[in-house]
C-alpha cells in the first residue's frame, strides 16, 4: 500500500518468540511500520511452524520451501536472523540487537532467558529503556508458571472448550489456535501501551502476559454469566446464552445464521415464517421469555425454516431488516467481492515465488497498515543484520 510506511515506522522489535501468538503480535506490529528482525534457532532450521505443513510453498520446479502456510501466517514483514542464543557469540549478538530495539518480545517457559543472561532483570540493567514482553503459558509467577503453555492446553484449562461443542458430544476446541491469537492481540495492545509510557517518561518495562490469562479474559459474557449466577454455563452448540433466537438453523438446501436481537426483530422474522401469533405468545414475547422456554420455540423454528431454501431466508429476512447470514465456506469467503473490496487476501512475492496471505483488518484513513516483505525463507538477512552498523534499517 504506497504512500504510508505505517504510523510505527521508526520502532523497532527484537522478536524471540516462535509458533502463533508472538509472531501474531510482531507480524501485527510490523503491518504498521515497525522493523522486526525475527531469532530463529538454526539447530533445530529455524520457528517450529515452518515444518508444520503440508501445506507449503514450491518454487518454480516444484521444491518444497520451508515456508509454509502456517508459518506464513503470522511471519510477513520481518527479516530472519539465524542466531544460537546458547553461545556466549549467539548471546553477545543479541545484546547488540536489543542496544539498538525499542522492544524486544519472548515466549520461553519463565526464567529460561537467565541462564543466557537475556532475562528481563539482566537486560534491564543494561537497557533500562527497552520495553520487554514475556509471554507464557501461565505466566510469571503462580503455582503453574513452569508448566509448557500451548493453544489447546490454554483453551482446555481457561474454560472455553467446555462452552464450545454440541450440547451432547464431547468439549470442543475452536477451530482456530484462537488462545494463541488473542494472546498475540492483548500483547500488541501492552507493547504499544508500554512504549507510550518509554517516549514520556524514558523508562521501559516488562510485559508479563500468559496464554491462559489472556484466555480467561476472553471468555466476556459467558465468564461475567457465571461471576454473577454462580451458574456453570453449559455447551450450546451454536446457540447463544443470553439471546434466543441466535443460532444456526438448518434449511431446504443448507444452513443460515439468525441473530435476532430485539422483540420487533423477532415479530418481523414471526411474520416471515408464517407463525405471527408467536410473537404474541408470553412464552415468547420477550427475550427473557424466549430464553427460558428456548427449546419450545426451537421446536417450531427449526422445521418452519427448513421449509424454505437459505437463499430466500436470507432475501426475506434482509429484506425485514432481521439480522441473518449465510455459513460460508472457505472458497466461499475468499471469492466473495467484500473479501476484495476489504482487501483481506493479498499477494506478495516470496523468495520461492508468489504467495497468498490474509490481509490486515486494520483500516487506518491517515497511516495505513504497509505490507513490506513477505515471510522469509529461514535465515534469509542474518548475514545482512549482523554485519549492518544499523542492524534495523530496511
């Protein structure tokens, strides 16, 4: 996107964080300027996500690269620097780094940076500006601060798979590494936070954030449902808690999304389906009413919505301003002509060749997000960064 380098052009992140959510994080802040010079570990070639594929980029005789999709995912706009940080020379390199990094981001189990002497407490003295975000599994401190931290784990332990699957079937996790994701967000919030407060007051800070935390966080209404009831929330399927009908509903032909959120709205979509006295029902009037007597009012939802085909449910409803939706796969997404207007799949040219990536939500009208550089084949700058007086500059 010409004509912007970002509103973050100028600062500059040291990223020691692999997998999901710190990549999430310095992918999301180098969409907006920032430089980021990526630490891949070149014993084991580099992020543990390159290797997780099929699939994976080719070249123009069909090679496999070592980029693959899941790694591409969180990785563009940053260099990759080969550097083994348990060498005293892979140690002094990154200390050189950090001297000139506004930030520098990490997701090793607590205290494993101090036996290498790049901790927070240990850079700190030398670097009392750097502002530096520690993610983990469980954090810092706590009675589970050693415990290894993954996506599934985090989702298990946090609560959020027992809220999620049919009411009958088993816990069910997000078809996403969402606990990953969401990290990343709440990092990149702390990081832009945290830097604030350095250009005010010149004094930097560590960043203590845990997947789990960070998990628990976003559990919104269903956490504040039980906090206020003391009720155990249950599974609903792809029903709502709070709101009924909010659901998905099958069709002749397919399946629809009903968000209805108010009682006019629930009128309007009664007179649609043909059952206008529903709305008149005590049982159903309101949304409390309909809250409580949900399965009753599913029970003539469901068959009056599958009589007709989605394509008219979606037009009638539209049509009666009731919120509905279609439930798209992913071919369906991607060929949409919103995806292209909102340009959320972009092309960029990688070492191997031409790649596809989703693009940034972030619509900014003044200093729009820039996509600078591609995912890195493993260890593509490290000799440029390390020999560079400026290790930073584009």
């Amino acid at each position: 996107m010409a004509g912007s380098e970002g509103p973050l052009k100028g600062v500059k992140v040291l990223d020691l964080s692999r997998i999901l959510a710190g990549p999430t994080c310095t992918q999301l802040l180098g969409d907006l300027g920032a430089s980021i010079i990526k630490i891949e570990n070149p014993a084991t070639g580099g992020d543990d996500t390159r290797q997780w594929g099929p699939p994976y980029v080719k070249d123009a005789e069909g090679n496999r690269s070592d980029l693959s999709a899941y790694f591409m995912a969180a990785n563009r706009n940053k260099k990759s620097v080969a550097i083994d940080i348990t060498t005293p020379e892979g140690q002094s390199e990154i200390k050189r780094l950090a001297s000139h990094a506004d930030i520098l981001i990490e997701n090793f189990k607590p205290g494993g940076l101090a036996k290498y002497g790049l901790d927070y407490a240990s850079l700190s003295q030398e670097f009392p500006s750097l502002v530096y975000c520690s993610i983990s599994g469980y954090g810092q401190t706590g009675p589970n601060s050693s415990k290894p931290g993954y996506d599934l784990m985090a989702q298990g332990y946090g609560g959020i798979m027992s809220l999620t699957g049919d009411p009958d079937g088993s816990p069910m996790k997000v078809g996403v590494g969402i606990a990953d994701v969401m990290c990343g967000m709440y990092a990149s919030v702390g990081i832009l936070a945290a830097l604030r407060h350095r250009d005010q007051t010149g004094e930097g800070q560590q960043i203590d954030l845990a997947l789990v935390d960070a998990q628990i966080a976003w559990l919104i209404n269903e956490g504040v449902n039980y906090l206020t009831s003391g009720n155990v929330p249950q599974r609903r399927g792809n029903g709502h808690p709070n709101i009924v009908p909010y659901d998905v509903y099958e069709t002749a032909d397919g399946h629809v999304i009903l968000a209805v959120g108010n009682d006019s709205q629930f009128r309007r979509f009664c007179e649609f389906i043909g059952h206008a006295d529903l709305a008149g029902d005590p049982r159903f009037a309101t949304n409390p009413a309909r809250l409580e007597n949900r399965d009753a009012l599913n029970a003539v939802l469901r068959p009056a919505v599958k009589s007709h085909a989605s394509a008219t449910v979606i037009a009638e409803l539209e049509a009666r301003k009731v919120p509905v939706g279609p439930v798209q796969t992913l071919d369906q997404v991607f060929s949409t002509d919103q995806v292209d207007a909102r340009q959320m799949q972009i092309a960029m040219q990688a070492a191997p060749g031409e790649v596809q990536l989703i693009g940034n939500p972030l619509k900014l009208s003044r200093t729009p997000v820039t996509y600078r550089a591609a995912p890195p084949v493993f260890g593509a700058d490290t000799q440029a960064v390390l020999n560079a007086e400026n290790p930073f500059d584009d």
